[in-house]
C-alpha cells in the first residue's frame, strides 16, 4: 500500500472514530444534566474521551504519510459520518438540507483525493517555523483585537474569532505534520519547541472557538471554523511543502473547485440542525401564553382553574384538574395534592416562568438556538453543547 492510500485510509478511520466520539459524548451529556464537570463515573464519557483520542492519534499519522493539503480537509468527513451514525445509532434524522450538505461534501472531497498527486514528505527549516509561527500569531492575534472592538457586532464579532480559532487550529496540524515527518525519520528533542507551539494554538483554537459561540449562536461561526482550518492548512501544504496536483495548472484549477464545492457543502452540513426528539407539551392547565415579543423576567399571564382544591383524607378525585391533568399525575403525586387545603380566590403563586437569554444590543431573534442539541465539530470530535440560562424572575400566577 502506498504512503498516500495509507494517508487517506487512516483519515476515513480517523473521522468515523471522531463522530463516534461525539455522539457518544453527546449522549452522556443529555443524560447528566446534573454534571457541572466531566462525569468520570459514566463509561460511556470514558468511551467518548477513547474514541476521540483515537481519532486524534490516527489524524497525526496520517499527516506524515500523506500530504496535508489532503489528510486536513479530509478531516471534515467528521461531519458527513455523523448523519448517518446518529441516524443508525440514536435514532435521529437529519434534514434535507444536511443531505444535500454531505453530497456535495463527498462529492467535492472524492474530486480532490482524485487530483492530488503523490510526493515526498519533507519538514520545515527552522527558519520557515519561526516564520510561519511569528504570521500566523500575529493575525490571530490582529483578528482578536478585530474582535474585541466589534463588540457591538454580535455576528461580526463571532466569525472574526472563528476565523482566528480556524487559523489557530490549521497551524496546530501544520506543527503537528512538521513533527510527525522529523520523527518518523529520528526522534529527536529539537522538536520540543514545535510541541510548544501545538500545544499554543490548539489551545488558543479552542479557546477562541468557544468564544466565538458567545451572543451569536452556533451556525456562522461554526461554518467558518469549518471551511477555514483546511483551506488554511491546505494552503500552506501547497506552498511551503512543496505538495502539488495532477495534471498541471487545469488540475490546480479543477482542485480549486471541488474546494469550492466541499466547502458550500460544509457550510450547509453545519448550519442545518439534525433534528431531535422535542419533549412532550406541559399539560393545559399549566399551559403559559405569552406574547413571543415579552422580555426576560416580564410576567405572563397563565391559565388556572380557579375551583380551589379541597381537602382530602387521601387520593382521590381533585376538584380544579381535568381528567388528562389527573391521568399524567402518579399515585404519590395525586395523594400529596389531595393532602393540600384549599386555597382561596385571589391568592397570588408565584412559579418560575420560561425566559429567553437576555437579549443583546445589535443580536437578532434568529442567533438564539432553539435547542440544546449538539453540532458537531469537524477534525476535534466534540460536540459543543450550549449552556441553558437559568433566570430567577418569578411569574405572578391568579388561581
């Protein structure tokens, strides 16, 4: 087997071990809702962290054998296999729009794994490190600065930082390859400041792609991490690893538009939802109208049966709850209500309401998620789940 049918092997195993990692890591965080902190006593999490590490080392090898304007955008199959994983193994569906994404996803990757040619695997001096380093820094760095003073920009601020968390993320790869050569040839400890330099932006990659999260939702800053880490990564593959394409300048040309389409593909994959299963209506008595427009904290109004409850030696049929509120209720729950005494006309109750997130000056209603489900994030497997707000207005309540 080839070095670059090796590459390309270890890319596809390395995506499916990623989106196995999400999903599962996903799954253990919707069942403990209670965990502030990573649940070290659910297998599940540890099966997750062992997926994802696996997919990371497979993602490393892979870019010393092949060449990384290749094993990089590859990487984004994370995305396509996690459609129909999630589909096979939770059971959820995605849209119409997520299968256009990963078509033309596939499509655009199969013509660029056709194009690339093959060529010898070569680090970079000392010199173009330093460089390289010293650029990439300081345009993340300008990007955060870009970032900061758009503040007042929700959206603009979100994909200046999510194109600073894609360069952050593609220059780790680029160290990561760089590496990975040198030590498949020789071990040695004048790699410790590469190492170093990983670890920086990959850290600041996640860092600043979590920030980027922040007051704008998930899509467009997600999209643009997406198609930025292996455009990047690819570039620099081109021109400082001397990595080229069949068939001359018509190739380079032709691999610029699979590119194009992967990328379009890519950017749907991230902004359509996989759908998820919605949790059952509160029942009618308890239902809350309130006006889409209310803000934060404002109180609703809330339909109540005024009739108070009556007391009640034990379970039995409660005056004021409809025969579906009754048949929803469990024996323990109908006998503490029966137990409780009448309450009188007119008494205020006071319960908390559901609220939307504050909202912030230059955002719209579109930016705010709809639920808490997961995206899955191409090339570090996680998924990134949004963090509920909690208010603590209370809502005025008539019975």
């Amino acid at each position: 087997m080839s070095a670059l049918a090796l590459s390309v092997l270890l890319s596809f195993v390395s995506a499916v071990a990623y989106a196995g990692g999400a999903i599962v890591q996903e799954q253990v965080a919707l069942t403990s809702p209670g965990q502030t902190y990573a649940p070290l006593r659910r297998p599940g999490w540890w099966a997750a962290v062992g997926l994802t590490g696996l997919g990371g080392s497979l993602h490393v090898v892979a870019l010393a054998y092949g060449p990384l304007s290749l094993v990089q955008p590859l990487g984004a199959l994370t995305i396509v296999f996690a459609l129909p994983m999630a589909a096979l193994f939770v059971g959820r569906k995605a849209g119409a729009t997520a299968w256009r994404g990963a078509i033309m996803a596939t499509v655009g990757l199969a013509g660029l794994l056709s194009l690339v040619g093959a060529s010898d695997a070569q680090s970079l001096s000392d010199a173009q490190r330093v460089a390289l380093a010293v650029v990439a820094g300081g345009s993340v760095a300008a990007l955060m600065v870009a970032g900061r003073a758009a503040h007042r920009h929700p959206a603009v601020r979100s994909v200046l930082l999510a194109v600073a968390a894609g360069i952050a993320f593609s220059m780790s790869s680029v160290f990561t390859k760089t590496v990975a050569v040198d030590w498949s040839q020789q071990v040695s400890l004048s790699d410790l400041s590469s190492l170093a330099v990983i670890a920086v932006f990959a850290t600041a990659g996640m860092l600043l792609s979590q920030a980027s999260y922040r007051d704008a939702g998930l899509a467009a800053p997600l999209a643009t991490l997406t198609v930025v880490n292996p455009v990047v990564a690819a570039a620099v593959g081109i021109t400082m690893f001397g990595e080229t394409f069949r068939y001359g300048t018509t190739g380079t040309v032709l691999a610029l538009g699979c590119g194009v389409v992967a990328a379009g593909g890519l950017i749907l994959l991230t902004t359509e939802r996989i759908s998820g299963t919605r949790p059952a209506a509160a029942p009618a008595a308890l239902a809350v109208e309130s006006d889409p427009g209310d803000l934060v904290g404002e109180p609703a109004p809330v339909t109540v049966d005024s009739a108070p409850v009556a007391d009640a030696a034990g379970p039995g049929p409660l005056p004021g709850l409809a025969e579906s509120d009754l048949a929803a209720l469990t024996a323990a729950e109908a006998e503490l209500l029966a137990g409780l005494p009448g309450q009188p006309v007119g008494t205020d109750i006071f319960v908390p309401a559901p609220t939307r997130a504050p909202a912030v000056e230059g955002a719209s209603r579109d930016t705010v998620a709809e639920d808490d489900l997961p995206y899955y994030t191409a090339l570090y497997g996680g998924p990134y789940l949004p963090v509920p707000f909690v208010n603590q207005h209370r809502t005025r309540v008539k019975s």
